[in-house]
C-alpha cells in the first residue's frame, strides 16, 4: 500500500503539511517587525536556516547515530537547485512588479504541480482536486482583485518561473520519495550569499534583529522542512495547496499585529481557501478510509 493510499499516512502528511503552511504564513509579520532594509532582513534570514539545517544534521547524524543524507542523491540535488533558484526567482518578482501579481500568479503553484505530476509520474488529479484548486485560485483572484495590475513583465514572468520551480521542486521530492526536509533549507545558503553582495554599503541595517532571528532560526526551518517533507505523504498538488495558507493567513496577522484591517474581498477570498483547502482534506481522509477498509474486506472475503 503506497503512502497514499494509507489513511493513517495521508492524514499524517495532512498534519505535517498544514503545520508548515501556517508557520510559512508568519513570515511577513516576521520580516515587518525586524524594520530592516530589505537585503539586510534576507541575509539574516537565509543564513540563518542555512546554519540551523547545518546544526540539526549534524545532531541527528552524530549525536543521535541517526544516519540521514543532508542532500539525498541526484534527485536531492536537483530538488535542491529548484529550490535555490525559486528563492532568487522570487526575490526578482517582488520587486520587480506588484504583490498582488505575485501572489495571484504564485496561487498557479498546485495547478503546475498537478500538470507536472500527471505527465512524469502518471498521477491523474481527481476531480474534486481540480475542482478544489479552481476555488482556491477563484479565491486569491478575490483577494488581490483591487491591487491586480498590468506589472512588469520581467518581475512577472520572475513569479511565473517561482510557482514553476516549486512545482518541480515538489514533484521531483514525490517521485523520489526520498526525505528532503533539509534540501530547502540547505539551498537558502543561495540567496543569502546572494543578498551579502547587495547590502547597502556593506553593512547589516536591522533595528529589531530578534524577530528576524526567531523566524530564520525557527519559523522558516519549520515551514520549509515540513512543507518539503509532505510530498512523502500526499500528491504534489494537494502539497501545493497548503503554501496557499500563507495568502490567507499572512493578512490576518498582519491586521492583528499592526492594526491593518484587509478589505472585505481580501477575508471573503480568504475564506473560500479555506473553506476549499479543509473540504479537499476531509473528502480525501474520508475517502481513503473507506477505500482501505474494502481493500480490507475483499482481502478476508479472498482468505
């Protein structure tokens, strides 16, 4: 019985998966509350994941004689440069065109994973997935209506390349079926060494660096180790939907930490993800359970 087919690990993946779509989501608030420049804010924060990857490797491998391949083969490798490249590919997209584009062409992100899956590992979405992802998309398209614009096309094909790289990211770690938790953490050494070279006058410029800190140090390592270690569990689309939370979420915080009330759009959009993201979780927790206990009856009527 592979992984998904298994009830108990598909609600496993579910819980791993959602658990780092919602640490993802207070990464904004993070970077906000350091009240850094920009490069000085991304160092920190890359090098930061990178050096606690490092740290918790090397616990789990000496420490706890607990052999586990930093980067697990080829397949790693490749993941891992999808990965380093999306950060750099997505530094370029905000700043070169609006939030609102970012956000509503990176919501395209489980729509190339299920493509992507459906051509290299034969995993033909279900209808209810495309189903849940057409309402997931009519939800951030609500979210960012007001701020949509004609944006630049560089930064936007910068967005499109990221929500392209993350699907194949994710689709290679669900082909592999290896552990790459640590991969996306290891490949943040990119934009962080890309970000020394680009701070003003070489010098650090962050007036509240414990915030930064806490989020490269623990909220970033979690989300991206959780959200790399999903496609072991679950589909690459339904690991694409949940990086979706951080389009829902993000706001919420931001409104209960700076008093910034988003839009009537911008909760309604929000709760139509949600809505969609927890219907598709339990319809497939139901329908696996159920799959699994006639496979289980037609074994005993067979015996």
């Amino acid at each position: 019985m592979s992984p998904t087919q298994d009830p108990a690990l598909h609600r496993r993946g579910l819980l791993i998966t959602a658990i780092g779509g919602l640490a993802l989501s207070f990464d904004i608030p993070l970077i906000r509350s350091s009240q850094g420049d920009v490069w000085s804010v991304l160092a920190v924060r890359s090098l930061s994941t990178f050096l606690i990857a490092i740290a918790a490797w090397s616990v789990v491998r000496f420490l706890l004689k607990r052999r586990m391949a930093l980067i697990p083969g080829r397949a790693g490798i490749v993941a891992g440069a999808f990965y380093g490249i999306n950060s750099l590919t997505f530094m370029l997209s905000v700043f070169n065109t609006t939030t609102a584009n970012v956000v509503f062409i990176l919501a395209f992100t489980p729509m190339f994973a299920a493509l992507l899956s459906w051509i290299f590992l034969g995993e033909r979405p279900s209808r209810a997935t495309l189903l849940t992802m057409a309402a997931m998309v009519a939800g951030v398209a609500l979210i960012v209506h007001d701020g949509l614009e004609s944006g630049n096309i560089f930064g936007d094909a910068m967005a499109a390349c990221s929500a392209c790289l993350l699907a194949s990211a994710i689709t290679i770690s669900r082909k592999s079926g290896a552990n790459m938790g640590f991969v996306p953490l290891v490949t943040a050494i990119i934009p962080g060494v890309a970000a020394l070279f680009m701070l003003p006058d070489g010098v650090l410029q962050i007036e509240r660096p414990a915030f930064i800190l806490f989020d490269g140090l623990v909220l970033a390592p979690l989300a991206f180790w959780c959200l790399a270690t999903g496609p072991r569990f679950l589909s690459a689309p339904e690991v694409g939907m949940f990086y979706l939370l951080e389009t829902v979420l993000a706001p919420v915080w931001v409104w209960l930490i700076f008093a910034e009330r988003p839009s009537d759009q911008t909760l309604v959009g929000g709760s139509i993800l949600i809505a969609a993201l927890l219907a598709h979780s339990l319809w497939q927790m139901r329908s696996k359970a159920r799959a699994a206990l006639l496979k289980g009856a037609a074994a005993e009527a067979a015996g």
